[in-house]
C-alpha cells in the first residue's frame, strides 16, 4: 500500500540568472531582465512528496514532523532569506534556475530517506511559474 | 483518449491519534500533541481524481454531477461534523491518519466507478501537509 | 502615516456548538450538525491586523516577528491540537462560536499592544466561513 | 535529467453544453443548466506543463517567456472573452466539455515543442471542478 | 459587541458589456473584447459580510446556514449558469459590469436582513478584477 | 454609489532592511536575517483598490484596463525584477520595508485619479506577512 505524504515549505531569496562565460548583452538577451546585475528575487514555495509504503501500525508513510524538520535543516536554513548566487555553495557554478533549485533540493534530500521510499520535488518560483522534478 | 477529472469536496471532523495499545506516554512521544485525548479537528479538503475514456457524444469521462454526488454519499455523509475515532466505523480498528484516511475513501468511491476507470485520492489535512493515494 | 500591518496564522481544534442550558434537541435544532456530543473540527486560519504609525527610521509599524512571537504563546499555544470546550478556560461557559473565537483572541492580543495602535481579528473557519472583530 | 516545467495562464469565455443531434429536453436531462440555450460561462485557469531535459548551460528545460509566448498565441488569443461553442472553430462539431478544451488546447500547442519534450494539460473549469490530459 | 459574518459563495455566468444606444464600435472601443456580441463569461467569487451583534446564549451575529440559504435563493438560484444580459430581469437595462452586479445583489440581499445589521458585498470577477460595495 | 474596484498585480524584486547610520550588529539585531548584505528577495502581490461613484452609463468607478495600465507604467516597470535598495530612486534614503513600499506606490498612483476617488494599497511581501496603507 504505497502512499505519498506531501509537506508544503517556503524560502525567500535573491537570485539572477547569467552564464559566467557570456557577456553581458547575451545573458541578457537570453535571460532578459532576469540577469539583472543586482539581482530580484522570489518567494519560492517548495512541495516536498515522498511515497512510501504506511506503517501499518502507525498508519503513516513517515512522521511528517520529521520531514518538516529535515526541510528546514537541508532546505531553509540553507536558502532562506539568502542570495542563492553568492551564499549558496551549491551554485557556485550552477545557474540558479528553478530547474536547477528543484534538482539540488532533490539531492539534499534524498539521501536522507529510506531507501524503499521515493521523492518529488515542485518549486514555485512564482504562483504562475513551477517546475517538477522526481529523480 | 484518456482523461482526467477531478472534484474538489470538503468535510470537515474531529480526529485523534493514538495506538489503542500503547500507553499515553508512547503515543505522544510519536504523535505529540496529535494524540492529544480530548481530540483536535480538521478542515479537510479532498480531490477525487477520475481517469478514464472520454465519450465521444457527450465529451465527458463521466458526469461531475454523479461524481459530486458520490462523493456526497460515501464521504461527506459519513464524515463531515464527525469524529473520526468514536464515529466512522472504518476507524474502530484503525487510526485515522491523513494516510488512512485516503485508503478508506479510495476504498469506498472505488466499487461505484466503471473498472475502465482509475481513481486518485488527494487528502488535505491542513495547507502544507496533505497525502495521495492511487490504489 | 497610519499603516496596517497583517499577519497569518493557523490553529487546528475540536470544538462543538451547544448551549448548556438547553436540551440536546433544542441544540440540535439551532446549531445542526454543529452539536455533535463528540465534537467535530477545522483548521483555523487567522489574521492578525495592527493599524499604527510607521517608525520613521526602521519604517515598520511594529517588528512582525514580534508579531508572530505574540500570536504563537497567546494564541497558537493555547489553541492549537485542543479542544476549545474542554481544554481552553475561556470557553467553559463561552460557547466557542467563531464569533466569540475572533473576540476571544482580541481581548487576549490588545494588552500587549501600544495603546496608540488598533487591531483587528479575522478568523477563517473555513475556506466559505469567516468573521471580522475590531473591538 | 528530466524536468517539468509548468506556467499557469487564464482566459474567459463563454459555452453551452448541448449534443445538436439531441433535442432540448434530452440535452437538458444530460447536461442540466450548463445546457442553457444563452449560454453561461467561466474564468478558464490553465496549467501547461512541459516535461524535458535541462540545458546544461542556461539550466531550462526551455524559456518559459517562449512557453508564456506559445500559450497566449495559440490558445488565450483564440479563446479568450470568445463564446467556445460559436466563435472557436475547433467546437463547430465538438461539444466544448472541459474534456475536450483541454485535448484541443493539448493539440494546438504540442506541435510547438521539441520531440523530446512531453506535455500535459490541466484545465480548471471551475475552483472545484478541472481535468487533466497528456496524450 | 459588533462582529461581522463573512460567507463565499460561487455562481457561473455568461455576460456583455455593451450599451444599448451605442453603436457597436464605439461599444467596442469603451468595452473592448468585453462587448463581443456572442458573449463571455466568468466564475464569479462572492463574498458577503454581514455585520451585527453577537447574540450572547448562541454566540452567532446570524446563523450562516441562514445565510447561506438566503444567498442560494437570492443570488444563486437567480445568477447561476445564466446568460446576466438576457436572463436576468435586473440587467434588462442595466449594464451587468461587476460594479451594477454586486449592488444589484446588495439591493436583492438587504431587505432580508435585521435593520440593525449592515451589509459589504464583494464581488471577483476574475481572481485579478473584484470589486466592493456597501450601501 | 460609491463601489470599490480592484486590481491585484505582480512584481519580484530583491531587498535588504537596514538603516545605513547603524552598524551591521545593530542592523541584525533589529532587521535578523533580512538585513543580510547580499539582499534576498519577494515576489510581491499587489492589490490596488479604487473607490468612486459609478458612472451610470458604463456601469464602471474606472476602466479596469486603465487601471492596470497604471500600475504597470508606475510600478511593475519600476519595481519588477529590481533591486529596491539600489535600482529605485525611492528608496535611496528610504528604508524598503512593505510598509515604506506601500506608501511609495500610493504616492506614485494617487496623482493619476481623479480628486473624487480615494485609493487604498494592499502589499503582500509573503502570503503571511501583508501590509494596507490608505493615505
């Protein structure tokens, strides 16, 4: 009996978009306002699904407590109200795409959960904005 | 040509929970303040994913009307304003986490569709935590 | 320069809509499926509004995690998981209305407040069901 | 490395629910008041999602300013504030069901893309009522 | 003690915006594609407040049920999946922009509540356009 | 008549609270992380409310099209996809908190309506955490 349990986070940060071996003019005309020099940023609202077969004696797939707690060790602490460019190792040489974020969310978390159970992760980079991303 | 439709229902109910043969002590060391023994409540919101063949003269997969009405029937009849534990006979013997809950209404809707068709059940037990179950 | 300030919250409780004094059928005649002896319950979301002057120098109203700090001990602490008949004092001999919540929460929230600002309670239900108290 | 893209787009319009080959009083026992012979109507939310690989330089899937660009050409200029059932060829001879808007919104739009790409549509008729469909 | 109620409700329905002693291109001009001859539509989102005193045995300004009911008989019943132009008595002559709606259904719902009470409709036309009236 | 019409609206952009005559200590202790040197950011919904008399030909307080050209002339080609600190003028000596950025889009708007009409700004900086401002 495989169920998935699906835990709503939220980060705010500081990102642009350019590719360090472009100038200017091409990041722009491809990223367009996104690779502002002095960077924008979002309200990133994350969906962390992990499937997995229900306890059945406590009728949980896993304590949605320790997921919230492994969210906010992995994923908040580290992005939260940071610049994703600068602060975050992660994309020291990985453009911060939203593409990009949902992978290494991806990869922070997985290595944390059982190996039965399966994870998928949704960004919303903005409420019209989001990408998916299941490994 | 496969589809999906999808029915957006509520109920709303009262829940606790603990394992019957566990002490007080283990059950909120595992569910914490959930297990609390006078009950906490829930604004559940529930998405019933139909798929099947779509017919070609009236362009439906079924009509949402008899699926809002089962949903009616079988869940909202049976849930809404009640307490989950004392009250819904598929919870005398199991706990009702948002995981358990989603088996049961997934077994209940079931045995109404065509075996064509395929179901999902999406449960949310508040905002940022909610679970799916497809059988 | 009066600005508002707002802030969201959320609570999860039992609760049950009788009054004492009346028997179980006149209970159920007035409040319905609300009456319910084993309790129901809903995922309370909250909205805090404090109206005062903007710090010139700081340019806020009041630090909102302040804000936040004062709605968890007065509010989220002692509702949230409960049952509001039974487990909160001041609905022992309240009945714990959404309207009588919203007042509740009011009375508890505006000593802590400079008197210079004013606050405003909203209290969602449910999704459909809400209600606005001001003093 | 397979990503989902998704962008939410809107149009409004105006349809009827009605099979020509039947007469009033059969369209009116299947479809009930959405078979109003003066139509009714909805705000139409559209999810459009695009499943691909990621470059590895720009770190998209594709530009979702080309993805909001195809959306608006293809299907809001050509449905939006339009009636589905008289002024969009596509629902001359199909009755404009959410089932089939969205198989002709996935028609339309999946010759634009890449062959490696996969799509699919989610089309919300009403809050509580939507379909999904990828071919 | 003044508290208000707040209740969502949900009607669909197909309209135009024209007026009757333009021509069409000066219609078109003023309404632009709102004007089109063949209709379009929306889900329209209402909210209704109403605002009185708190009874103080049953805690309630106004049971919602009532007010729910009152709603259904009043703004449902005669709006939903409905052409506002052509089959609603209202706008016979009157524009159905969202403005003239939420008065018409101000003046539709107010005879029906306690001279003591005060009454705020709030009326989406899309979930970007609403508008607000209060006598 | 007086009617209230509204407009919600979109922009991202980066920011840092910090007064520039305090040192960092100071600037941490009172802003936390949102003073963090390398700026983080929001996606800002805006909602801008207009109350007028309703004309009684068209039926409008304002051509909604109006309106929303306004607030993309004044403030998403202002605000969108910027850094506030240092890429709006505004907030040069001006401290970019939701509550000065409320007051800064009032100011910017109120000049473009007419002297009847009285306007009220609603700033989300996160889906908890919102501002009103109304002059």
């Amino acid at each position: 009996m495989r169920v998935t349990v699906c835990r709503k986070a939220h980060f705010n940060a500081a990102h642009r978009l350019y590719v360090k071996s472009w100038n200017e003019k091409k990041n722009e005309s491809v990223f367009g306002k996104c690779s502002n020099e002095y960077y924008h940023g979002h309200n990133y609202e994350l969906i962390v699904n992990v499937t997995g077969n229900v306890d059945p004696v406590t009728g949980m797939v896993m304590d949605l407590k320790d997921l919230k707690d492994l969210i906010k060790s992995e994923v908040e602490d580290a992005f939260d109200h940071k610049n994703l460019n600068i602060q975050v190792p992660e994309f020291a040489d990985l453009i911060p795409s939203a593409e990009n974020i949902a992978v290494v969310i991806y990869n922070k978390l997985v290595p944390h959960l059982d190996k039965e159970k399966t994870l998928e992760i949704i960004l919303y980079e903005t409420p019209r904005n989001f990408v998916k991303y299941s490994g």
